[in-house]
C-alpha cells in the first residue's frame, strides 16, 4: 500500500490547507493513523458511511464512517482492522473538540469477527472510555503544549478499557485505564502529535497492538457526484471533498491465528468483520463494506439497517432485493442514457452477501475462491448464512506492487478483499461510477479462474 507525503496539501488555499504524516508501512501507528489534518476542509454532506441515515446524521459520536481490514505489511502474521468513528471533525473546531462517547452515555464502541461464515460474531472487541478532567472549572481542553499523554496541561483527557468476548461469551479485558490520544487542537497546543499518538499505542496480551485517537479521514470521494451525477456533465475530474477533516480512529492489530476459525489461519484464513456503535445494549450504527447503506439500502430502511444485526440480513427480503437490483444503475441510466445492467444482480449479491468463493452454487457467479468464509476447510455450508460484512482472506500475500483499484487491478490484496487505506473503492474520476467498479471486479474474476489461493 502506498504512503501518504509528508508535505502540506496545496490544492486548497493556504488558510484551509493541511498537513500530513508519513504513514510508514514500518509503524503500526502511521497505519493506524496514516494522515492527520491540522486544518480544515470544505463542508459535506454524506460519503462512504458519513451521515448515511436520518438517525445517525444527528449522533455524530455514534456514526461510524468506515472501516478497513488488511494483512499487516509490518507484521505479516497480523492483521490490522481499521475503525473510524465522527465524520467530518473540523480541526478548528474549539473548544470543544471530537471526544468519544463517555461510559456514562452507556456507548460502546465494537469490532466483531465472524471466522465460521454463520454471520454470528466469533470475537467481539468492544472499547468504553471514560472522560477524565483535571480542572473542571476550566473552560480549556488544555491550558499550555500537549507535549505528553501526561501532560498536566491536557486538562480533558480520556481512558478506555478493552475487552474481547468469544462465541461462548466469555469475556476477558485485555486493557483497562490506558488512555487515547486527545484531538488535535492546532500547532501551538499539539506540536508533535506522533509523539502522543505512539504514546497511545500499546501492546495486547498475546500479541497485537491496538490504538485510539484521531487521524485524517483515509476515505476520499467526490461529493458532487450527489449533484444528479454531475448533472449529466462527464467532463469533470473527481476531487477529494474529505480532504482536511478528521475522525475518530481505532485501530487493532491481531495476530491471524487469534481471528481464524479453530486457531488456524492456514486452513481457515478467511474472515468477516464489521464494526457497531451500541448504546443502552442496543446497536445504533453498523459499518461492513463501504456504501452499502448509502447507495443500496432505501431511505425507509437505513435507520434500520444501523439496528440489524449480520445474521438477520438475508431474512429481510427488501434489503436483499436492493442488492439484486439496486438503484444506482437505474439513476445513471436515467441521466446518462448508459443501460442498467440485468437483474438480479448475483454477482452483487456475492461480493455483499456471501463473499467470493466458488462453492457459492446459484448465487456465486464469479467461480474463484477469494474471501468467502466457505474457503474455510473447516466451515460446513449447511451453516454459512448470507450476510453483509467486509471479508478478507488472511492467506493473500501483501502485495508488493499494490494498486489503488484492488482485484479489478489484479491485486488480490486489495477490495473487496478486505479494504486498505489507499483502496480506490469508488474509482471515481468523473467517468466512473461505483457499480462500474463492481462490474469490473466481475468481469476481471471470470477471466482468472484461479484456484483456490488459499489452500495452497
């Protein structure tokens, strides 16, 4: 995957540009942030999961934006999981800034895996932060240069405890009281923020490393594309409307063995992941692929979408018959004239649903084994159920070459095999539009027949 510059962005005026951080395929930290932006962006006002239904729109805390999941070029037997929370955080935006959710508001914050294809969660990470600060009768996030985790001038921090729960629900903590790195107040008050940010990086019993702060939104789209497609006008080129803003990250990295079925990532490397918000025990937000609630799932449904769990999907037929026959295509063909492709969309269906195997029977046309949990020699198809989540088959080697297009490029490291933070998921330039993109996932599979890659 490919690093972000070191150098200011200068394709905004000076007063909104940003800066950002080398995101060095070394340091767990740099993948974990990648970027951060000191100033600020433009406004918007939806993409990937930002804002994506009426409900969440007005809980920023709770609304996750994206979620990512890849082999680890630092450490091949890891995996790194990659979830964002708060979109579009204004770097100047005092003096209140981009908190997570307090343990009071009984918000948690969670990473799931499904390793057995029955879209129940196998591991449940789950984060709850307390807030914490030194002087409450200030009205300062700090009072002097945040140098430190332990500055005594960060007069508003914050501390999490991090648990993982299995199938049986057995629940284990494997950090209690360590504290997230704060948000970026500007260049006066958080000269250095690598610094705060290795800082809040720490190691987890077994192996793994795992981080919570704040980074520059990876996800890049442009927005305009909400204007009626251009308004019918090819000629434009995409620009990067979430350049600038920030959001909440966390980060996990796992050692694969801990995340595959039966401890054995050999036989069984493929997996599920999605991420949720949960507040008094119920799930308001939910994120696996990216886009799915915004460009499939209908405005009546979305809000509910945020509440489902994974193992319900295929049993809500409305849902599923957005994906056979979504209505992207039939937009573009009423403005472009271009003719939706024909229904059902089973391809789409795969690569959302079921992920790409070649035991998919009927609804499998892409006849490769990629990330579907079926590549899974100990997984039984009597118990796989269709469901939306981000799959990623662990036995793909990190591409030493990679392309921002992923599988439709040849690289089988990259989406819809899991998702990285340069991954073009969108290819959008102005001539290209989401469903192109999945088409030519399935047209580039057709052609390679591969084997099966992960028993080899």
């Amino acid at each position: 995957m490919s690093t972000r510059a070191d150098t200011p962005d200068q394709s905004r005026p000076p007063r909104r540009r940003r800066w950002r951080t080398v995101a060095a395929l070394g340091s767990l930290t740099a993948l974990a942030a990648g970027a951060f932006a000191t100033n600020g962006g433009p406004f918007a006002s939806s993409a990937s999961s930002h804002r994506e239904a009426p409900l969440i729109a007005g809980d920023p805390r709770a609304d996750n934006t994206d979620l990512y999941a890849f082999n680890s070029p630092d450490d091949p037997s890891t995996v790194t999981i990659v979830a964002n929370w708060i979109p579009f955080e204004e770097p100047n935006g005092g003096p209140n800034f981009y908190d997570w959710a307090d343990a009071s508001t009984n918000t948690s914050y969670t990473i799931k895996i499904d390793n057995d294809g029955d879209a129940v969660p196998d591991l449940t990470y789950t984060w709850v932060f307390t807030t914490h600060r030194r002087d409450p009768n200030q009205f300062l996030y700090n009072t002097g240069p945040i140098t430190s985790l332990t500055d005594p001038d960060l007069n508003v921090y914050q501390t999490y405890t991090l648990t993982v729960t299995d199938g049986s629900n057995n629940t284990t903590t494997l950090l209690q009281d360590q504290q997230a790195a704060p948000s970026i107040v500007g260049p006066a008050s958080t000269p250095d923020y690598g610094v705060l940010r290795s800082q809040a990086t720490y190691a987890l019993p077994g192996g793994g490393k795992t981080y919570a702060g704040q980074a520059d939104d990876p996800f890049f789209a442009d927005l305009r594309v909400f204007d009626l497609l251009y308004g019918g006008n090819l000629s434009e080129a995409g620009q990067d409307t979430l350049a600038g803003y920030n959001v909440n990250t966390i980060v996990l990295q796992v050692p694969k063995n801990v995340l595959a079925l039966n401890g054995n990532a050999t036989t069984n490397p493929a997996i599920g992941i999605w991420s949720t918000t949960d507040r008094n025990g119920t799930q308001v937000s939910r994120l696996g692929n990216p886009l799915v609630n915004e460009v499939v799932v209908p405005l009546a449904l979305k809000d509910a979408f945020n509440g489902l769990d994974p193992v319900d999907d295929a049993s809500i037929q409305a849902v599923v018959d957005k994906v056979n026959d979504p209505i992207l295509p039939h937009v573009i063909q009423q403005v472009y004239g271009i003719p939706a492709p024909a229904t059902p969309r089973t391809d789409l269906f795969e690569i959302f649903l079921t992920g790409i195997a070649a035991d998919n029977g009927a609804n499998g046309p892409i006849h490769a084994n990629l990330n579907s949990q079926l590549v899974n020699a100990d997984v039984s198809a009597g118990s796989f159920r269709p469901s939306e989540m981000l799959r990623l088959n662990m036995a793909v080697p990190v591409a030493a070459a990679p392309s921002r297009l992923g599988v439709v490029a040849g690289d089988l490291q990259g989406f819809p095999n899991g998702r990285r933070l340069n991954d073009d998921v969108t290819a959008h330039n102005g001539k290209r539009d989401l469903d192109e993109f999945w088409h030519g996932i399935v047209s580039r599979l057709k052609i390679w027949h591969f084997s099966r890659i992960c028993r080899q």
